[in-house]
C-alpha cells in the first residue's frame, strides 16, 4: 500500500519512531524497513497505529518500503517550513505541500531539539501548524519541560505555558482533536537513559489531559504519547499507564527487534 493510503484507528495505541538524523545510508534505511516487516505480527496493527518518522533524505526509501511491503504503516516528517505552507525562496525548507505529495501524513513540530538548537518559539510553531494543517497532514506537537525545569518542580507551568499553542490553534481551527497528537517528552530524558517514575508519567498525562480539555472539550481525546528513553524492556510498563496512549520512540526504533517489542507491548499482545 501507499504511505498515502494509511487511515488510523484513532482508538488505537500509537508508536511513532523518530529516527531523527539517522541512519547514514539508504541501504541501511531498507534493511531496516525489511527487517521491521518481517518481524512485526500483522495483527498488531488492529490495535497499534504505526508511524514511522525518517529524515527527509530517507523519506522516499521509506515511503517505497512501506508501499512494497505488507504493513499498514504511517509516514512523518520530523519537520516542515513555517515561512510558507506550499513553496518559495525558503533555501534548506521543505513546505508542507511538498511533503503531502511524497505520500506523508504526519509531521512533528515543537521537538526539544528545534527549540532547542533552532531556537524555534511559539509563533513559529503555531506557523509550522498551520501549514500542516493547511496540506491535511497531521501534527505531533511534542512538549517537555528541561532537567532544571523538573528539579525546580516546574514541570506543570512549562507544560501549561507550551499548550498556549494549542489554545491559539484551537481558536481558529475546526476539529481540532482529529488532526493533532501531543507527546511528552522530558528534555532530561532524551538519550539519557533516564526515565520519570511512571507515576510521575501518568500524573503527567492526566495533566496534560485535564489542560487540554480546560482549552476545548473536545481535546479530551487528544492521544497523549510518552517519549524519553522508550526501550523494549520499559515499554510493557509505561503501556500500562493510564492517558498514555503510546510512545515516540527515539533511539529504540533503530533496531527492529526492539522496536517490534515496543508496538507488541502496545498492541497488548
């Protein structure tokens, strides 16, 4: 099938791999795909929505592995322009336009490490948003709070702060709750190997949940992900969380084996 053809269950778990700027090669992007598809069980994907993020050089391998391949799996974008939604002199961007007609259906905005090394704002994510929104593709809105942030038990106002976007988008956009996905991800625990207690994550969760649906209503069902050091062995764990409704997965999902256990713990199976 074609990435473009992917539908979601959105009453279903989500595992949404970040590959970030990895791996080198094509060759390696292929074997990867070929070996997550034969190990993943087809009937995982009745009850885990699959999401795979490459950089935008993999994107047209991975996009050919998943139409010749017999898993219904979604392709992302890890970024996307906010100067324009469709084309321009925006040297180094890729537009949302573009990234619709090389068949992918999600992209992430807000990640730490774009705040964080492209010093991108609120008004910029809200732009990179609305072009999204504007080529129907579907947004992963990644949120987190820093290492100093948590140690100073801040956590709860730099969320609240970070979901400003969100109230803003929710002002002009129609159905809301059908185009985004929040996920949260603790600066401190990306690649660190640490991890919050899970009953940090789900108080957490049941934060995020309870500030959504203060914004809209209808953002009660907004799925909330959890990312940050997501391994095979810590996976059936944080699947048992309530308001946790899937993982973005970093690092992990570069390994098949790994990855294939992280979605089974998902898919409860």
């Amino acid at each position: 099938m074609k990435a473009s053809d992917y539908v979601a269950n959105w009453q279903n778990s989500w595992v949404i791999a970040n590959w970030k700027m990895n791996p080198s090669t094509q060759l390696t992007v292929t074997a990867l795909m070929t070996d997550l598809q034969q190990q993943l069980p087809a009937d995982a994907l009745q009850s885990c929505n699959v999401v795979i993020a490459p950089s935008f050089m993999h994107l047209s391998t991975t996009q050919q592995a998943i139409q010749h391949g017999s898993l219904n799996i979604g392709l992302a974008a890890q970024n996307l322009c906010a100067q324009h939604a469709d084309k321009g002199a925006f040297t180094g961007e890729v537009s949302g336009a573009q990234l619709k007609d090389a068949q992918v259906n999600y992209v992430l905005v807000g990640h730490s490490e774009r705040r964080q090394y492209f010093n991108e704002d609120d008004a910029c994510l809200i732009q990179k948003i609305r072009n999204a929104f504007a080529h129907d593709l579907t947004v992963v809105f990644c949120i987190g709070e820093t290492q100093a942030q948590y140690e100073q038990n801040q956590t709860q106002d730099v969320l609240a702060a970070q979901l400003m976007v969100v109230k803003q988008l929710a002002a002009e956009c129609d159905n809301l709750s059908s185009k985004l996905i929040i996920a949260y991800e603790p600066v401190w625990a990306i690649g660190t190997g640490k991890i919050p207690t899970i009953q940090e994550v789900q108080n957490i969760h049941a934060f995020i949940n309870t500030t959504l649906t203060d914004i809209d209503a209808s953002l009660a069902t907004t799925p909330i992900l959890y990312g940050g050091s997501v391994k095979a062995d810590n996976a059936a764990e944080i699947a048992q969380c309530p308001n946790v409704n899937g993982v973005l997965v970093g690092g992990a999902s570069l390994d098949a084996t790994g990855f294939t256990q992280i979605i089974q713990a998902f898919a409860r199976i």
